[in-house]
C-alpha cells in the first residue's frame, strides 16, 4: 500500500525556485532517505509534508488522501531536537503524549515502551539537561513515536552525532523500520545503504534519482577501467575521446577512464596503450559504486 505520495511538488521563493516539480512515493514498511547535498531542498520538502511550508504547486497525498490533520499520521524528529532541560524524559514523553490526546493510562504504558525501545528506561527520570547529544537524539525518536504515528520523518539524524552516538543511532532506527515506516534526509550515502529500501538523490532542488539501490545500480551504473603505467600526466591527456569516454579521472599514475559502453570502451583503450606503448601495470574493468553514481549526478 502506498503511504505517501508526492506529486509535482514545487516549491518558489520570490523568483527562484528551490523545489522542482518532484514526484515520488514510499509504501508502508520501507525506510526511504532524501539524500543529497547540503542546500539540495532535502528539509524543504520535509517541511511541506509536515504543513510547515506550504507548497507553491503539487500535492501531498497519505494513504491516498489529503490529510489536514497530520500530527496523528506522522512523527518528526527535526536535526537538533530542543527540548525543556528542566524537565525529566518522562514528563517530556508525558507532555507530548497529551499534547496527541493518548489518554492517562495508555500514556504510561506507552511511555514505558517507548523509553525501553531507545535504551533509556534508566534514565527517564533525569532531568534532560543532564542528557548527553545521544541520549537526546534518542529521546527525540521516543517522543516522535509516542503517538504510535504511520510514519516518521527525521531530518539529518544522525549528523550532529560522535562516530559512537551514530553507530548506536542505526541500530536503534534498524530496529523502528521493522515497525514504523521511515522517511529521513541525510548526506550521508552509508547511512542510506545501510538502512533504506528506497533512496531518492536531490540536487539544487530536482529529484534526480529514485528507486531501490538495485534498481539504481542497474539503471546508472557505467563501466570504469582502471588504468596503471608510469609517467601518467604523459599519456593519460591521450585517452580523451567524447565518442567513447564520458570522464577521466587521475590519482598519481592510476587513470580511471568512464566509457559510454563496455565493448566498445575496452577494444579502443586496449588499441590506444598498444599504440601509446605504454608499460601497464594493471588493466581492470569496474562497476561504478552507489558513490560513484551519487558524485557524478550532484558535480
């Protein structure tokens, strides 16, 4: 079933448009990353499915729906999470989950799972200004689940964290995507391979890119050969033909050399270092990466 969709969604500001007419859906129980550079219009669109910015053009569409109430559907985890220091995690938690109608009862049992869920069952009576940067990325994730919403968008959640705080930050959103259907931007690309279903890959306001890493791969992907001899800044200016080489890239004497098609790019670099006589230390064929890809869309 699909959870979200977006269709045509733009986005202007005076004369310059950020968000350009960008479609995209996400189905119940998949974790899907808005991945792109900073500036790419990744918190942009996450505010106007929340109904914090309204669009200039499109629609946003929940279970098929225009929903003018989205604070029961959805739950937010903004990148730096603010929260009353002198409060304690559960009266935080108590907090919010008045504020979405759960009655007294339900609250406390719910506050209790949640606080388990995050690993701060221990810590639920301290007060939030004693909370470690971690410690309230989590509690962010527990009072945006309090409500037992549909889906959960975080933006950048894990960015401001130490490695520590963002291995243990994964994990724990390993364990919500079994549960909860996710939606969180990031620039990040490990972070995305790690959890996600389904990436879309923004740049200066369009949607380049979406689908399964599978699928992004097999639709992407161009052929890379590798290229090592001695005196490289020689011989590599030689291998620049636009009929059959998209890009070269050089590192000291090892050439990487994007061809247009594999058979093609292989028969005329092989015809060009024998001509060239160049001592080869290695010849290999191969595949672009999910980086790769990503570098090359967003230069």
């Amino acid at each position: 079933m699909i959870m979200l969709q977006v269709n045509h969604l733009r986005k202007q500001y005076a004369d310059k448009e950020v968000i350009k007419d960008i479609d995209f859906q996400i189905n119940q129980d998949e974790c899907a990353a808005l991945l792109g550079p900073n500036g790419a219009g990744k918190t942009t669109i996450i505010k106007m499915l929340l109904g914090i910015t309204k669009p200039s053009g499109g629609e946003i569409l929940f279970e098929g729906h225009r929903q003018d109430k989205i604070r029961h559907f959805i739950g937010y985890l903004p990148q730096h999470p603010t929260f009353y220091p002198w409060m304690t995690g559960k009266e935080l938690l108590a907090f919010m989950g008045g504020l979405s109608g759960i009655d007294k009862p339900a609250l406390s049992h719910r506050m209790s799972e949640m606080l388990e869920l995050v690993g701060l069952s221990k810590d639920g009576d301290k007060r939030i200004v004693t909370y470690s940067g971690g410690m309230k990325q989590r509690l962010g994730i527990a009072q945006a689940l309090i409500h037992e919403p549909k889906l959960l968008i975080m933006d950048e959640p894990v960015s401001a964290l130490d490695p520590l705080g963002r291995r243990d930050m994964l994990e724990l959103l390993k364990m919500i995507k079994k549960q909860t259907t996710i939606l969180f931007s990031t620039h990040i690309l490990h972070d995305a391979e790690e959890l996600c279903n389904k990436i879309f890959i923004l740049n200066q306001g369009q949607l380049l890119v979406n689908g399964s890493i599978d699928q992004i791969l097999l639709q992407n992907q161009q052929p890379i050969f590798i290229i090592q001899a001695p005196h490289a800044n020689e011989w590599a200016p030689q291998l620049v033909n636009p009929a059959v080489v998209e890009s070269i890239t050089q590192n000291e004497n090892l050439v990487k050399v994007r061809v247009n098609h594999i058979d093609q790019g292989r028969s005329w670099l092989l015809d060009t270092i024998h001509r060239l006589k160049l001592p080869i230390q290695k010849f290999e064929l191969v595949q672009e990466s999910l980086e790769d890809i990503f570098m090359r869309m967003v230069k």
